[in-house]
C-alpha cells in the first residue's frame, strides 16, 4: 500500500464547498522521524484517486513535529509527506490525539504509535501482508514457468490458496477488533464478490440475466453509502471505476440507468452525492467508448439543470450543460446537423441533399500530419466499398483553397464531395463538436449517426457488418 513517490495537490473544482470540521475536540498527532531534520513536512489526505494538502509545519533537529488544531479532522485515511516525495499514511479517525515513532530508512518496519490502536493493527495488516507478498512472490513466479509438471502446479496453487487465506483471516481480524475503523470500511470495500450461481430457466437453461442482476446488487454489498470516510480513501474511487468499466454492460442507456441507481443509494450523504455525481459525469465526458456521451447528457440533464449540482457556481453549472447541449444534437442515433458547404466550384451543397446508403463525415486538413495517415486509408476504404453506395462528405477545414485543392487533385480525391468553408458561416465546428482532426461520422441513409469519432479501419467493421445484415 505504501509508494515511495507522491504529488500534493492544492486544489480542485470539486472540493470547494468540502466539510472540514467534524466537532470541537480538536486533533493533535506528535510524530518524531529519525534520519530527518530541520525540513518540513506536509499532512495529506486522499480523496478520491487524488491527493490534497492539509497541513504544513517545521520538522526540528530531531525529527519531531506535530500536526495539531482546534478542530477534528474527517476521518479518512492521511499521508504524512517527508523529504523526497517519501511518505506514509496513517489513519485519522474518531481518535484524533496519538503519537507516532518511525525511521526514515523503512517506515513500515519501524512504525510505532502510542494512543492508536487501530493504527498499530492497520500497520501490523501490513507487515503481515510484506511477509506473506515476500513467500506468494517466488510461487507464482514458478507457476508462471510453462515446463513445471502439472502435479507440482496443483502443489504450488494449493500453498498460494493457503496464504490468501492467511491474509484474509489477518484482515477479518482487523475488521472483528475495529469494526467502525476506517481501514474497516477499506477492507470491506475490497472484498471479492463472487459471481452467484445461475438460476435455471424452465427450459433448463442458465438464466444469465438473472445471475448478473444478483451480482450487481451483491457487489455493492459493503459500501455505507451514509458513510463519507470511505471518500478519504482511494477504496470508493477504486469501487466505482471497476464497476462501470468491468461490471455495467457498455451501452449509455445500461450506464446511465445504473448511475441512477448508485447516485440514488447517496441521497441521505451530501459528500457521497457530490463526488458519486462528479465521478460519473467526469467519467461519461472523458469516455473513450462509443456513445457514453449520452450517458453524461443524461447526467447533465437529470443533476446539473434541475439545479441539484449545488457544490457549483452558477457560471460552471451553465458550462457544463451548454457542454451537453452541445453534444446532445450529435448523439449516436440522433439526425446527424445540416451544413451547407462550398463546393470547389463555390457553388453551394448540404449535407442533408446527399443521397446514399451510407454517408462518411471525414473533418480534414491537408497539412495535419494525423490526416496525411488517414486519408489514404479512407481512400482505399472508399475505392473497395463505392459501388454499395458509400459516399465520402469529406470537409476540410483549412482557409487555404489552394492548398486544399492541390491536395485533392495531386491524390486523386476527386471522387469524394469535396468541400470547405473557410468562414465556418455554417458552424459546423461547433455542430460537429470538433476540437481536433481528423474526425470521422458514419451516417446511415436517414442520416442517423450510427458510429463516430472512430478510426477508418472501424468504419469499414461497421459498414461490412451492416452489409451483411442486410
């Protein structure tokens, strides 16, 4: 758990309106480092998978300092920050007065605390899990040599099997003598949630459906949703992440209804709320899988414009919805905007009035390296696939006309609807959303989007299989 390197960061959109105070008793934890002096150090929590600074004081000649204020801290679990970007974490929690002993040659090995005893079982968890990395390490490394008989794997697996369970008897230790502790509330949250047996239909076939209801019900089956300290930990972040990668089936429509679901188990926790919403609609926008912009438009739609985003200002509460209004035109099956270009004769043409059963949108510059690479490749694509009624609205988006017309004559372009508009009078940069080329849509002959921002190479999966599907 513990890393040698660290980043502090100051500061964060999200955590302006964050609580700090959690009653009057104050917080006070004495700490003396051997092997550093006359420096500073930095107290710091996580957040998330981000870390942000709390405090800063003066570490004397001997390596003592203190953290200490008139107000309690959030429990979570915190980094004490030392030269050379070397740190280790303790856990802040109900018992905010204790003290801490270490070296710095190996904080792990030489943490002591007095007045702490859920730290002195969360470091005993991981020396323990030190000891037992150190023995798993040359096992699996020998399972991994293809030559070893498989009688000796069966042996080799068995003693593997033997020290997870070591360790997870270690952890339900710790979760038996501290069950309100926050590294509690973190091992809990890690826990493996094994698949539920299928149910059987009445044809006697597995009910898949069913069984992978269950699983997404169970695997939330740990998270306090009331609890906010599992905010100042990476464990929530972690939860989330691997749950709406490797667990929600990849469809906006699946995602978005399951970001319902989870935001709804919040409500009762304002912190919980506010970083569950961020996360996911951070997470939708960024997305790099076809399509999940839908989900964060209904993030957008179903939070921000309904006034439910309070930890922001009016202004950002506006950019983030005109962010999704602009989005929302361009969405896969949506009609994809008109545009009228020019022609290189300058007369005029829209994208509406092409008729074909597949249309391809390609943003384009003559002089953008990435550009150079596709558009020979969408040419090939173009030349195999015409004669099933493939067209290529190919827009570029450069001012010089000479350029763009020596491009396309020197490449032999000339049977693609080549046009620009150098005063973007249509714009259709902002309609298109286009922040960077070259850009691709793939319309059907409707119009509809049915795929963008996608590489040649996928248009021409998309356009093979719906060929044969018909």
């Amino acid at each position: 758990m513990l890393k040698k390197t660290f980043k502090v960061l100051l500061s964060a959109l999200l955590f302006l309106s964050s609580t700090t105070s959690c009653g009057t008793e104050g917080h006070r934890i004495d700490i003396q480092v051997k092997g550093v002096s006359d420096t500073t150090s930095f107290l710091a929590y996580h957040f998330g998978d981000r870390q942000y600074l709390k405090d800063t004081v003066n570490i004397d000649s001997e390596g003592r300092f203190t953290f200490a204020g008139d107000e309690k801290l959030p429990g979570g679990i915190y980094l004490v920050v030392l030269p050379g970007n070397q740190y280790f974490e303790i856990i802040i929690d109900k018992n905010q007065h204790f003290s801490v002993e270490t070296k710095m040659e190996d904080f792990t090995k030489n943490m002591q605390f007095t007045g702490s005893p859920e730290n002195t079982s969360f470091y005993n968890y991981i020396r323990y899990l030190r000891k037992k990395s150190e023995e798993i390490a040359p096992i699996r490394e020998k399972l991994r040599d293809p030559e070893i008989p498989s009688h000796e794997k069966e042996a080799l697996r068995e003693q593997s099997q033997k020290i997870d369970k070591q360790v997870q008897e270690k952890q339900e230790e710790h979760i038996e003598n501290f069950p309100d502790c926050v590294f509690t509330i973190v091992l809990k949250a890690q826990k493996e949630i094994a698949p539920p047996e299928p149910a059987i239909l009445d044809d006697g076939t597995p009910d898949h459906a069913a069984s992978y209801r269950e699983y997404t019900k169970a695997f939330w089956q740990h998270i306090d949703f009331t609890d906010d300290r599992i905010l100042r930990t990476p464990a929530y972040h972690s939860k989330l992440k691997n749950y709406f990668t490797n667990v929600v089936i990849q469809h906006p429509d699946s995602v978005a209804r399951e970001a319902d679901r989870i935001i709804e188990k919040t409500r009762n926790n304002e912190e919980m709320f506010k970083y569950t919403v961020w996360f996911l609609t951070n997470t939708f926008e960024r997305s790099q899988v076809m399509g999940m912009d839908a989900a964060f438009v209904h993030l957008v739609e179903q939070y921000y414009k309904t006034g439910e985003a309070f930890w922001l200002n009016e202004e950002q509460t506006n950019r983030i919805i005109e962010r999704a209004e602009r989005l929302k035109p361009i969405l896969l099956g949506k009609v994809a905007p008109d545009i009228k270009m020019y022609l290189p004769d300058k007369s005029t043409i829209s994208l509406h009035d092409v008729e074909a059963q597949f249309t391809i949108i390609y943003f384009w510059d003559s002089e953008c390296p990435h550009c150079k690479t596709k558009t020979p490749k969408l040419k090939d694509l173009y030349e195999r696939y015409k004669e099933h009624d493939v067209k290529v609205f190919a827009v570029n988006t450069e001012a010089d006309r000479e350029r763009w017309l020596t491009y396309v004559e020197r490449n032999n372009l000339n049977d693609w609807i080549n046009v620009n508009d150098p005063t973007n009078r249509s714009n259709f940069r902002d309609k298109y959303d286009i922040y960077s080329i070259p850009l691709v849509f793939l319309l059907d002959e409707n119009k509809e989007i049915i795929a963008k921002r996608i590489g040649i190479e996928q248009v021409e999966d998309i356009i093979s299989q719906k060929l044969q599907n018909k």
